[in-house]
C-alpha cells in the first residue's frame, strides 16, 4: 500500500505508485489537475494540450468574473480563442438553479467545443450539468478552496427551489490558482475545513462497514485522505493567515478526497454521516424558505457533533444486549415509513424508500449484524482510538473563527435534533449511527436531541 504525491515544473498534480492490495478497483486519475501560484498564466497551454478545441462558452457570475473571469477570458483570447462569456448577474449569492444552468444552456451553440467554469461550487455545478447532457469537455478555474467538489461529477443543483442532485462532468482541466484562492473570503475558507475535517468520521464508518458488512475498504484511499486531514489541522495557522503554504494545504486535501473518488468510484472516503446532517440541514431549511447553511460549515459543525458518539460507543459494552428484547421492539416496515415522512416529508421520504430499498433489515439480519457488532468489537474500537482528539479538531476551528454550533449555520433547536435522529437514514451506506440503532443504543445515545415523535 503506497502512493506519492508530486508536482510537476508547470503545477500539474501527480499522483503515482499507486498500490494497494485492497479488492477495490483502482484507476489512476486521468485529469490534469495544476495548483500554484500563477498557474492560471498558463492556461491556454493546458487547454491546447489536451486538444479541447478553440471555441468555448466561459461561465462565470459578477463576482468571480471580476476575481478571474475577466482574466481568463483575456488570456484565451489572446491565445487564440474564441470565447463567449456567460456572467449570471445576480444581486444575492447565486444559486446553481434552473435559471442559472438555462443561462448557460443558452449561451451554448452548436459550434461550441468545451466550457469553461469560472467559480466554486455553484458556479461549477452549474456548468458541469450542462457539460454532461450535451456532451462537452469542461476546464475548470477554481476561485476558493470551499469545497471538494471540483473533481466531482454529481452536482447538487435546485429546482423550484427544492435540492436534487444530478449527474455532471468531472473537469478534464482544474486549475487552482493559489493566488486566487487566497483572495476568496475567510467564510469560504472555513467552509473549505469544515468538509475536509468530515473526512475522519468518514474514515471512520467506513471502516466500520468494512468490518460488519465487509465492505471493501481501501487502505490507500484512507491513508490519502487521512495525511491531507491532519496536514490540515496541524497546519490551521498558516491557513488562518491565506498564506501561498496554508492555501496549497488546504486546496490539495480538497482535491484528493475528490481524486478518491476517482480512483475507487465511490465518494465512501469523504462522506458519510456528518454529510447526511448537513444535506438535511440544507434541504430542509431551503423547503423552508429559509437560508442554506454553506456546505462545508454545516459539514464542519455536524462532524463536532456526531463525534462524541463515536468515542462514547469506543467504551460500549456489547455483550449486555439483550437480542430477545430488540426483537421484541424492532420497527415495522409501515412504522419505518411513517418515520421517513415525518422526518423528510413525501417527496424525499419516498425517494429515500425506493433508492434504499434494503434499508429495511429482517431480523436475521439485525441479528447477524449485532453479533458481528460484539465478536469484532475490538477492532470497532481500534478504529474510533485513531481519530484525534475531538478538543484538536474544534480548536482548530475556533482558531479560524469558524462556525462552530448548529446556530452559527442558522439551524434551530428542532432542526437539529430530527437531524440527529433521521441521520442514519439518508441512504444506506453504513455508518455508526447505524450500529447504535441496530444494537438499540440510539436513542439513548441522542437523548439530548428530544424529538416529538410516536409511531
Ligand atoms: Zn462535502
Ligand atoms: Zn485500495
């Protein structure tokens, strides 16, 4: 199990050695991916060697139009290309909605032979829709390091003002600019933490899985992301101040969890439960009409507050279940369902059932997973020992000034606590929270989270 991380003299990212004896499926990644100071410079010669073509549709919104959009569209031009800018003018946050994704559909034309992203996430989302219907390669210049989405190909998009997620392009091209990043705004920043400190807990139930579920886990996927996380965390100073050092740090733990995805084609190593907590947030504060958490701090805040769990379950005591009496108050399928109405509402409750059909466990399932639970049960703890202490990660936070509570990213006491409750239920890649609640722990475990609930 090896990898090593690389630049070479132009900025391009290179990952090799990759080996690993896991049963996983490994491709190399075969994006070009350049970080750096001033390798935005150098664009047009990453596009010409990789044969995109000479016309483009160059997507940015008023703001980073003006923090490297107007650059960009400069430097092409003056390469030889011809570029057509599509700036989405908005005077709030732009939202990668069906307005902002038509805008860009329509600025496309027949002649057009690659997109150009000018943004972070929403603006890349945006694109990235478009490029994957019509079928176009897509360069992307990130404008924060706020997010791990850049090498991503799910995009979270809204509709009538309600979250989907639909399938987008992975960028042939990323370029991250560290003189660009750096002029992106602390609250940004921070976000850029908080979804990369959701990687331990990640890890975490990943494991966890591999060990109830014998799912195959990936060591050197782990080991990749694991060196980025605590790189990052022992480094908070450096991006506390925007340095060019601090700034690289934080972009490269961002872009190899993304280039996980790449190499085992699942996202198990950077989301799990923690990320279930903040799409909840997400999706029901926008039903709300309410404002969204940014992605990253609601990441950042619900990874302080599943923890705990974690390393109170590491003290468990397993063998004084009593399976007779958990069978006995096991839930019925109807009762499951009603709870995932309460919980989520129709619409999601109902794609939830239908995309997690085996959610529903028999009890000879349960059972076989309990037992598992007890007979490996050393191993469950070995894993949680290797998290660092939670007093570090929320240090490191505070240290940024990040948000820290539920009511920094705006989400109040009710919120909070059904999140507690339907985390476990969002999909059904294994995590902890699942555990305690196949073991029956969970509501002792959540009883700070009252909820107002009888099936
Ligand atoms: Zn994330
Ligand atoms: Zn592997």
């Amino acid at each position: 199990m090896s990898y090593q991380l690389s630049y070479e003299a132009d900025g391009r990212l290179v990952i090799s050695g990759l080996e690993c004896g896991c049963p996983c499926e490994h491709n190399e990644p075969a994006q070009d991916i350049y970080v750096g100071s001033g390798v935005l410079d150098n664009i047009a010669r990453c596009i010409r060697r990789r044969n995109l073509g000479d016309r483009c549709v160059l997507v940015a919104d008023n703001i980073t139009w003006e923090v490297a959009g107007r650059r960009t569209f400069e430097l092409l031009t003056a390469d030889g290309f011809n570029v057509t800018p599509c700036v989405i003018r908005r005077d709030a946050p732009m939202e990668p909605d069906e307005r902002a994704v038509g805008e860009v559909f329509l600025t496309i034309t027949a002649d057009t032979q690659f997109l150009v992203s000018v943004g972070s996430g929403s603006i890349t989302d945006t694109v990235r829709v478009n490029a994957k219907r019509i079928g176009l390669p897509m360069v992307c210049v990130g404008t924060a390091a706020s997010m791990d989405g850049y090498t991503s190909s799910v995009c979270p998009l809204t509709l009538r003002g309600i979250k989907i997620h639909r399938e987008g392009k992975c960028p042939e091209i990323i370029i991250c600019d560290l003189d660009v990043l750096r002029t992106a705004p602390m609250e940004m920043v921070c976000s850029g933490v908080g979804d990369v400190l959701g990687k331990y807990i990640a890890k975490v139930d990943w494991i966890i899985g591999s060990i109830i579920n014998d799912e195959a886990y990936c060591p050197t996927c782990g080991e990749i992301v694991t060196d980025a996380v605590n790189k990052l965390v022992e480094n908070v100073d450096e991006i506390r101040s925007r340095s060019e050092k601090g700034m690289r740090i934080l972009i490269e733990a961002l872009l190899l969890a993304g280039i996980t995805i790449m190499i085992i084609g699942h996202t198990r190593a950077v989301a799990s439960v923690e990320h279930n907590i903040a799409h909840y947030w997400e999706m029901m504060q926008m039903m709300n009409g309410r404002k969204a958490p940014q992605h990253g701090a609601a990441v950042g805040v619900a990874t302080l507050l599943v923890w705990p769990l974690f390393t109170r379950f590491a003290q468990e005591d397993l063998s004084k279940l009593d399976l007779q009496a958990l069978k006995a108050k096991r839930q019925t399928r109807a009762e499951r369902e009603k709870w995932l109405v309460h919980a989520y509402g129709e619409e999601a409750a109902a794609s939830i059932i239908r995309e997690n059909e085996c959610d529903f466990l028999t009890w000879e399932e349960q059972e076989r997973r309990i037992r598992r639970a007890q007979e490996r049960f050393d191993q469950i703890r070995e894993c949680i020992a290797s998290l660092p202490p939670l007093e570090d990660i929320r240090g490191a936070m505070a240290r940024l000034g990040a948000q820290m509570t539920p009511a920094d990213c705006g989400v109040e006491e009710p919120l909070l606590n059904l999140s507690m409750h339907c985390a476990k239920d969002y999909r059904s890649r294994y995590t902890l929270f699942k555990t305690l609640d196949e073991c029956g722990l969970l509501e002792e475990y959540l009883k700070d989270y009252p909820i107002d609930w009888q099936a």
